[in-house]
C-alpha cells in the first residue's frame, strides 16, 4: 500500500503545476477558437516570407544586371578598343582610291 503513495515533495510540486496552469476550455469553441490563433500566427510568417521572397527575387535581378553589363562592353568601349589599323582601314574611302 506505501508503494502507490506519492511522495509529499511530488505531490506539492502538482499542486503548484495545476495552480500554475489554466484549465483548458472545454467549450465547443475550444478547437476553433485554437485554430483562429495558429492560423493568425501562419499568416504574420507567410507575410514576412513573402516579402522576403520579393527581395531575394530583387536582388537576384539587379546582380544579373549589374553582371550583364559588366560582362557586355558598350559600343562605344568597343569602338575606343579598335587598334590603329582598324582604323585607318574603315577611314580610306575606296572610292576616292580609284578616282
């Protein structure tokens, strides 16, 4: 019969647990009004993903741009990069050469 006592310490610590915490609802609003709060939690997350997911999408965007035009040269790059004989080639005027 002693072995199915529990111990005094024990039983005080349960006693300050059941203080300590509130009774459920048992109402039939119970699960409903639980779900209302998960899903109001969910969607403050979904919010801030969402907006997160915007600027990753950004940022992604603008380093292809960047790399784009890092990468291509502009004409007016190109054309500076031309060497002497490029040049002198594309200023003679054929036709004045036959004339």
């Amino acid at each position: 019969m002693q072995e199915n006592r529990v111990p005094a310490e024990l039983e005080t610590l349960f006693v300050s647990y059941r203080t300590a915490v509130q009774v459920p609802d048992a109402s039939p609003e119970f699960m409903p009004a639980l779900w209302s709060k998960i899903e109001q939690r969910q969607r403050v997350t979904y919010g801030f993903r969402r907006m997160a997911s915007g600027f990753v999408t950004a940022a992604a965007a603008i380093c292809l741009m960047i790399s784009f035009a890092l990468y291509n040269p502009s004409p007016m790059q190109s054309a500076s990069a031309a060497t002497y004989v490029e040049v002198l080639a594309d200023s003679t005027d054929p036709v004045a050469d036959l004339e």
